[in-house]
C-alpha cells in the first residue's frame, strides 16, 4: 500500500499552525499592559501632560499596572479620562499586540475668570480649572462672576475670540452686579462700556469705527470711558 506523504505532510502542517495560532492568542491575550502611549490632538499647548495622562489611566479605581489585555476595560479607561474638567474628549484603543494607546483632545480656554476663584471658561462654556503645565493668554474676567452662572460672560468671550480685532485688542472682561459688562483694552486706559449683551453686533461695529476714526484723528488717548449702550452712538468722556 502506497503512502500518500502529500496529505501527511498537509495534516502536520494544518496541526502545526493550528498549535502555533493557539499559543500565539493564549500568550497575546495575557500580555501585561505596561506603559500607555498618549497624544493630544488638535493644540500644542499642553494643559496636560502625557505623564498626567498615564496616572489617570493607572490610577482609575481598577488599576491598569500588571493586568492582561483580557481584563482591561476599554470604556471604564474612556470615562475616567473624560471626567477630568481639562478633557474635552478621550478615545481609548488596544493594537492586536496589546499596546494601549489612548488620543486626548484638551478644552480650549477663550477667559480666565480672576475673581475669588481662579478658573477659564472654555470655548463651549464650561468650566475649566487652571493648569500648572501652561498658561492660556486669554482675557481675564473680573467682578461679579458666579461659576454655576456663565452665560453672559461666555457670550462676550465668545465674540472676542471669533473676532481678530477684539481678539487683539482685548485684555478684560468686567461684569458688574447687573450683569452689564465693560472693556479694558491692551493699549488704551480708557474703559470700553457694553452694557447688556443686546444687540452685541452692532455695538462692536459702532466701537471699531470710533476706533478707526480716533487713531486717524490722534485723540484715542484723550478719553476716559466710552460708552456703547446706546444703539445709534458712541458716547465718549474725555479724561
């Protein structure tokens, strides 16, 4: 009787990859998760550091240090980053050969409110603590300012930095009692009165044609105050 080595050899080589696959999952699925790799997206300014990042991971209340890939929950890891109030989203992932990696999209700052508390306001309007790794060059907001009550403070911030000529211009927000707010600029000592948040367009655009037309006539430094809250003029006082 012939012996057809062809299949034989088919079979051992079947057995073999079938042996060396299930050693090969067994050994990757109690791979122990070591160092996370971490990069930010979309800022170069870095609230957070790769190695605040890595605590977070680590220290979440399951632990990350000496657990296999098996047991390491994915979503848990997600959450605990995206509960830090610098966090503006967080993806967690894990390649075929057990590195986790995890990609941070920071809160972007457009003021920082200096009142008894010190803290920024993000571009969404939410809170946003103050960073020992990097200061934002924002506005700063004083006066009557309450965390739980953002919204007006946020709609001037916002303004001011979706626009290059506040933006530039810019160094305070105040907001009285009333919630009517005022203006300091980087340049000029003169007080930049708002009022209410009414008609906020055409108020800007009232400011930045009597700013066109006192640098052209060289008295921008004679005034003390200007004031917006009226609709059809700008109302100035000299010093």
């Amino acid at each position: 009787m012939r012996v057809n080595y062809g299949y034989i050899k088919l079979l051992v080589l079947i057995v073999l990859v079938g042996v060396l696959y299930a050693f090969t999952n067994t050994r990757n699925k109690t791979r122990v998760i070591t160092k996370p790799r971490i990069e930010f997206t979309s800022s170069d300014n870095l609230f957070l550091t790769h190695d605040n990042v890595s605590k977070l991971l680590i220290q979440n209340p399951k632990g990350l240090n000496n657990k296999n890939k098996e047991i390491i929950d994915l979503n848990e890891l997600e959450s605990a980053l995206n509960s830090n109030p610098m966090v503006k989203n967080a993806e967690v992932y894990m390649s075929v050969n057990g590195q986790l990696s995890a990609q941070i999209e920071q809160k972007r700052p457009i003021a920082r409110v200096h009142t008894n508390a010190s803290y920024y306001i993000d571009d969404e309007g939410s809170y946003m603590p103050l960073s020992a790794n990097y200061s934002a060059r924002v506005p700063l907001v004083t006066g009557t300012v309450y965390k739980t009550k953002l919204d007006k403070v946020y709609q001037i911030a916002k303004v001011i930095d979706e626009d290059q000529f506040l933006k530039q211009h810019v160094i305070e927000i105040r907001q009285d009692k009333n919630e009517e707010i005022s203006l300091r600029l980087r340049q000029f000592d003169f007080e930049v009165n708002v009022g209410d948040l009414r008609k906020l367009e055409k108020k800007i655009n009232n400011f930045k044609a009597f700013y066109k037309k006192a640098i052209k006539d060289k008295t921008i430094n004679t005034y003390s105050s200007v004031n917006l809250r009226f609709d059809n003029q700008v109302i100035c006082t000299k010093k």
